[in-house]
C-alpha cells in the first residue's frame, strides 16, 4: 500500500515535469553546464535531485575530513596538551573551511529559530564530530575529550556507553586506554625535568584515606577505610646545600627575644589588622588602609611548575611505610640514576609533622647502611605551614574555648550563634576558623567604639575629612595597641574576662599576620611572626611541634646556610594562577589535591582499586580539571564560581558584640560580676617553659649547658612594670642551648619528657575535619 502511493507521488512528479517541458528538448550536448543541470533537474522528482547531489557532496567532504590529522587522537598516545587545548571555535573554522557544504547546510537548519538561545557555532562542529566517527572511528578528536570530560565529573561506564552508542563519546576501553597514555606521558615529562642537572625541585607527599565500599557486605567482604598516600613534585630555583661538617652554632634564648626591629614590625602587623576590620565592616574608612609591614624576602608572583605522582598504596603514618613511599617516588616514578646523591645533593622532602618524624626516624635506622641512598642522607625533611596554621588555629580554640556558660569564651560564642561542629575535641577546621574570626572581629569594633567614643563608626568617618581621618586613625590604632596588648595595661582592664578576651586578640593576630604572610608570599613577614608562634607552642601540651619548631628555627639562626635557607622558603609556598596575593602552603596545595582525588574515587563505588587510582586518575587529576572547566567554557555552560561564596556574617558579629557589652567585656565599665578562670597567657608561659628547660637542660632542643654570657637579669615580675608588651620575650638570654636532643640529664620535667613520640599525640591539637574548608577555598 506504501509502494503504491509512493509511486503514484513519483508519476505525478513527473508528469508535472513534462508539463512544463511540453517545447521541444535541444541536443544536450549544444547546450551549457547550467543548462545542462537545469535540464537534468527537471527529469527528476521533486527534492531527491538536490538530495542526491547534497548527498554525494557531504560524503565526499567527510571522506576527505577522515584524512585530517589533527582530528585523530590514538588512545596509546594521547598527550596532555592534546586534550587540554580543545576549542570548539577552531574546530568549526576546519570544519568550515573542508566540509562547506555540509557545515552550511547544518548551520541554516541550527539556526531556523531566531528564539533559540542555543549556540549553533557550537551545534554544528558536534553534529558533524558524530557523523565523522561513525564513517572513520579513528576519526575521534571531539568525541574523545568529551568522553575525558564525562570521566572527569564522575560519570559511570554505563554513562560513557550510553554516549559512545550515539557518537558524543568514545568506548569506556578507550577513555582507560587514554588515561593510562596520559598518566605515561605525565611521567615522562616529570622525568625530564628532575633529570636536567639545572632545574630543582622538591617533593610533597601526605596520607590519603580511600573508602572502600562493597555492596555485598560479608565476613571477609566488608566497607573499609584504606590508608595511602599521594605525591608532588614541585618546581623551585634553590635547592638546598650540604651541610657543613663543622659543628653547627647554638640557638640562644636571644635568638627568640624580640628587638626594637621585631617591635616596630609587630606594632605595624597589629595596626593593619585593627584597621582592616573598620574597611571590611563601615563605609569611610577605606583611605585608611595601613599596608602591612614591608620587608625584602618576598617570593616573586609566577605560576609554580607542578607534577603529580601516583597515588601509593602505603601507609604513611609507619616508618616503614615512609620509606616504601620515598624508594617508589626516586626510583619508580621519577627514576633518578644511580649516583644521583652521591654529590652531597639534598631532596627537600615537604610535609606534617608527622612525616617529617618518620623520616627522621628512617634515616636514624639507616645510617650505617651501604650507600648515601640508603642512608637517607640525602633526605631534608621541612616541616609545612598549612599543618601549623591548623595546629596553631587548635592552640587558640582550646586555650579559650571556655565553656557555654562563660560570658566572653569561644564556647559561649559557639552556643550563642548556634555554631555546630565545633568543640574542645574535634572541630571542622573551616567553622572553628569562622568562630574566631567572626569573635575577633567583634572584640575589634568594640575596642574601636571604646577609644573612639562612637557607638555609630561610620558616622564618624563621615564627620572628618578625608585628609584628616587616616592619621586620626594610624593614631588610635597605636593607642589601641598600647592600651590592650602591654602587660602593664593588661592588669588595668576591668575584668579577668576582658584580659582573657585581650589575649584572645593577641593570639588571633599571631594566626592571622602568618594567614596574611603566607597568602602575600612575604617571607619576611613569615619569618618574624615565626618567632612568637615558636614560643607560643612550648606553653601547651604541644611538645612535638614545638620541639620541631625549635629544630626549625636552629637551622634557619645558625645551622643552614643562606642558599639552604632561601630552598626552605621555597619550599613552603606555591602560586597556583601566578597572580599576586594568591600564594598557598604547599602542603595545603597537596590537600587540595587529595580532594579532588576523593572525589573522582568516590564517584567510581564499588569499581575504585587502588591500581585503577594509581594507573588512571592521580597523575591526571590537574589535566582532568582543566578539560573540566575547558569543556564548560567552551560549550557556554552556566560558569561554576570558582570560590565559594562568602556568607554575609553582620548579624552574627553584632550578636556577640551585643552580649560583650551586656557584660562590658573591654569596656570601661565595671564588668558585671562572674566568675571566670584566667586563660593561660601563651607567651609568657611558653617562654617561661623553654627558660627552666634550657636552665635543667631537659628540653629536647636544649642539650647542655653554658654559663650565662652576663649578670642575672631582673626576673618578669620587675619587668611587667615597665609597661612592656605581653607578647614579646623580654628577659635576657641567660643560657645558650643547641638543637640537638637532649642526653639524658635529671630534672623537674624528667616526669614530663619532652622526647619526641608520636607527633599525632600532642593533647592540645585537635583532630580537624577539612571537607568544608577545601570545599570553600577549591
């Protein structure tokens, strides 16, 4: 019946023809080309002729794009560079440019709806992308960085499948093919660049902990938690030099006084935070931004070389874990020759506290061993920053967390706001920051109304002109200074709760100016703030990082020498886009990408190995970023901010701001009457701490001692009359002590060893959860 009617239509077609062609037909060949075609049309139904002729054209024109080159991608020899720099527009012009028929033809139909807001630009390259593969399956260009990107959001194998049936994608084989090409081709550059006699580097490594879920859960078959670790390689310009033979000099408690030049320093830290919460909160006050302090040792601001290793399965956390991971990384990944150390050449090797213990550990069990490599002398572990800003963020939580009941306590605050994930024990690191910063910010205003003299600050602001605010300004903030952060006005606040929220404010700007330094890249800045936050660690139960921050700041005074120091420094930071003020601890960098790797884990269930996580996703997970967000600019998706969206904290600051006055904490009224226990003042008792160790040399980095260079000096409780500053150590040095563990001599702290144990069982450091925080900063 079908056939019929057909037939039937093509009668009609042609008896139409003839209708119109009822004058006699000349010779064909007398005839034009065009008329020639004209005539030819006529004889042939309507619309199959210029079918046929669009037909044969496109096929033509696909056969000759199955010859391009550059639309080719092998699945055993795909480069980063090959799948990173796709652009959609190029690929319309090629298209364009050997296929117009086609591309033309597809475009008008693309854009027939002016409505449509659908880029046809980019319709018509992935149109002409699927007809390509289905006629030449080498001919894969678009389909292949598509399916990468499918890879790199999480999606499933069913879900490439699915795509590769219709041509958007290429096989799930084929995407395993490719990431294991590119994890090769990773590798080689890594290889290159370590082998070059000029270029440095150095290696960051961390634990990771993989989840491992099984979906039919037995005895011997259940959910678990597996312990790894990933890896870095960074590129520096300084590595460090051999260490002298001679011996090395003492650290002096003088070495961690502070001096008039420190004073000066600090006064201008303090002051640029102090005014740096008036610009973040009232209007007027943005001409008097004070810079922070300047120095001469500041990292210039370029985009930092990174190279990312496979993920290993060892356990970090063991000595012997440690070093399976350190002789996988020199002689599998990067595949140093043999002799590679035998120059004296040393290997910063970046991490926590807890690494740089186990390879310290490893290269005691091996000293006596065959060779400079399997000595580890070659290992020069440094301890990083991001694990100190945390571990110094828990200092100041537990020190005055208080309790809820305590008016002007972080416990109070917590309770007041309806803050959760925040205690004593365990905190997420990105809401314990958020308290503190947001009770910071309060004590600030409220310090500022006072010496103001102005409930409405942006009032004030506008009732001065803007030659003469800045100064007034500077001039308070110095008043502020002296008033709230000198030992002698300290003990004239009116209450215990109003010295304890001063100390507060004292121990956060230690924790911010190192925040700020680090994100500057400012190693001056660093470096000075590094010297209070040595001392403030020897005050808490944190013995190991402060026994190590002592060995650190040994080697930076007297035992490394200036090129050492400067590859310590460069060891500490990376700039990820290359811009100013956009440094982050490396330490901090490997985190991030230990979260991105968790999350393409996480997204692969019950397939995730730890072989398919090593062969396939580590060493690619920076180049599957970037087809990510290449693929989302191209196609003109809706943009993911790349930051995370600050919620506006006004009402939680003004709530504490609130009960601070109910209770006239800082203010110059009589505080209502309470009970609250004095906080420990973190550097008077730290300092106090490190001066009786290094008196009865039991402290681990005061081995013996030497008889003081000068008379006694009056003792702190003279001093405190001097109107001196609470947190610089003003006492004179009495006793040298070195950097070396101590050898064994009996004293009053014999009961509480300072030996270094586990570095993970310092009581006051508190486990953080650090989800929510890459969450915000990635």
């Amino acid at each position: 019946m079908t056939e019929s009617k057909s037939r039937k239509r093509v009668r009609k077609g042609e008896e139409h023809t003839k209708e119109r062609t009822s004058e006699p037909r000349n010779n064909p060949e007398s005839l034009p080309p065009p008329t020639l075609l004209d005539r030819w049309l006529q004889d042939q139904p309507p619309g199959r002729a210029a079918g046929s002729l669009v037909k044969n054209a496109t096929l033509e024109e696909l056969t000759t794009l199955t010859h391009e080159p550059n639309l080719r991608l092998s699945s055993t020899n795909v480069k980063a560079k090959d799948v990173t720099k796709f652009s959609v527009e190029d690929l319309a012009v090629m298209y364009k440019n050997k296929a117009p028929v086609l591309f033309n033809l597809l475009f008008s139909l693309a854009s027939e709806n002016p409505d449509s807001d659908r880029d046809s630009i980019v319709i018509v390259p992935t149109i002409i992308s699927m007809l390509l593969i289905t006629k030449a399956r080498t001919s894969n260009y678009l389909p292949k960085v598509f399916s990468l990107f499918l890879y790199s959001t999480g999606a499933s194998k069913k879900v490439l499948e699915v795509f590769s049936s219709v041509g958007l994608s290429v096989s799930y084989n084929s995407v395993a093919g490719s990431l294991t090409a590119l994890t090769k081709d990773a590798l080689k550059m890594v290889r290159n660049y370590v082998h070059n006699p000029r270029n440095c580097f150095i290696v960051v490594y961390d634990n990771v902990n993989m989840a491992f879920k099984k979906l039919d859960q037995r005895l011997e078959n259940q959910d678990e938690f597996q312990s790894g670790a990933t890896a870095e390689v960074i590129a520096v310009s300084t590595e460090p030099e051999t260490d002298s033979e001679e011996p090395c000099g003492h650290l002096l408690l003088e070495d961690l006084y502070t001096n008039e030049s420190d004073s000066i320093h600090r006064r201008q830290a303090f002051k640029h935070h102090l005014v740096g919460v008036l610009i973040r909160y009232f209007n007027g006050f943005e001409l008097c931004k004070i810079e922070p302090p300047a120095t001469t040792n500041r990292l210039i601001a370029k985009k930092t070389k990174t190279f990312t290793l496979p993920a290993k399965d060892s356990n970090q956390a063991t000595t012997d874990g440690n070093k399976d991971i350190l002789q996988s990384i020199t002689s599998h990944d990067l595949q140093l020759p043999n002799g590679f150390f035998n120059n004296g050449r040393r290997l910063i090797l970046a991490g926590d506290l807890l690494t740089v213990d186990r390879i310290k550990k490893i290269m005691a069990q091996r000293w006596d061993d065959v060779s400079i490599y399997h000595k580890f002398k070659w290992a020069f572990p440094i301890l990083q920053l991001f694990h100190l800003q945390l571990n110094l963020l828990s200092l100041v939580l537990k020190t005055h967390y208080g309790d809820k009941t305590v008016h002007g306590s972080l416990g109070f605050n917590a309770h007041l706001l309806g803050r959760k994930r925040i205690s004593e024990e365990k905190a997420d690191y990105h809401a314990a920051r958020e308290l503190l910063c947001h009770s910071f910010d309060a004590l600030v205003i409220k310090i500022w109304q006072e010496e103001i003299g102005h409930k409405d600050l942006t009032l004030f602001a506008e009732q001065h002109s803007e030659d003469t605010l800045p100064s007034l300004i500077n001039h308070i903030a110095g008043n502020i200074i002296s008033g709230y952060f000198t030992t002698q006005n300290l003990s004239k606040l009116n209450s215990d709760g109003s010295r304890n929220a001063a100390l507060f404010l004292r121990d956060m700007m230690f924790y911010l100016e190192l925040s700020s330094a680090i994100k500057s890249g400012d190693i001056g800045r660093i470096l000075r703030v590094l010297k209070y936050i040595t001392i403030i660690f020897q005050a808490g139960k944190t013995k190991n990082y402060g026994a190590e921050l002592l060995h650190l700041y040994c080697g930076l005074e007297h035992k490394w020498t200036k090129k050492t120091r400067q590859a310590v420094f460069e060891s500490w930071l990376v700039n990820p886009t290359g811009e100013k003020n956009r440094f982050i601890p490396t330490d901090l960098f490997q985190e991030h990408n230990n979260r991105l790797l968790k999350d393409l884990h996480a997204a692969k269930g019950s397939t995730a190995t730890w072989g398919l996580t090593e062969r396939s996703i580590s060493t690619n997970i920076h180049t599957l970023q970037k087809i990510k967000k290449n693929m989302q600019r191209q196609f003109s998706t809706p943009k993911n901010k790349d930051h995370h969206e600050k919620v506006d904290a006004t009402a939680d600051v003004e709530t504490i701001m609130r009960s601070n006055s109910v209770h006239s904490i800082l203010s110059k009224e009589p505080q209502n009457q309470q009970t609250t226990t004095r906080v420990k003042d973190l550097m008077e008792q730290g300092y106090i701490r490190i001066q009786k160790a290094s008196k009865t040399g039991s402290h681990m980095a005061c081995k013996r001692l030497v008889k003081p260079k000068r008379p006694q000096p009056p003792n702190m409780s003279d001093r405190k009359s001097e109107g001196q500053e609470v947190h610089p150590i003003s006492t004179a040095p009495e006793h040298e002590h070195s950097c070396a563990p101590d050898s064994g001599s009996e004293s009053e702290y014999d009961a509480e060893p300072e030996a270094v144990t586990d570095p993970e069982s310092d009581e006051d450091t508190m486990e953080f959860e650090l989800d929510t925080f890459l969450d915000s900063e990635t």
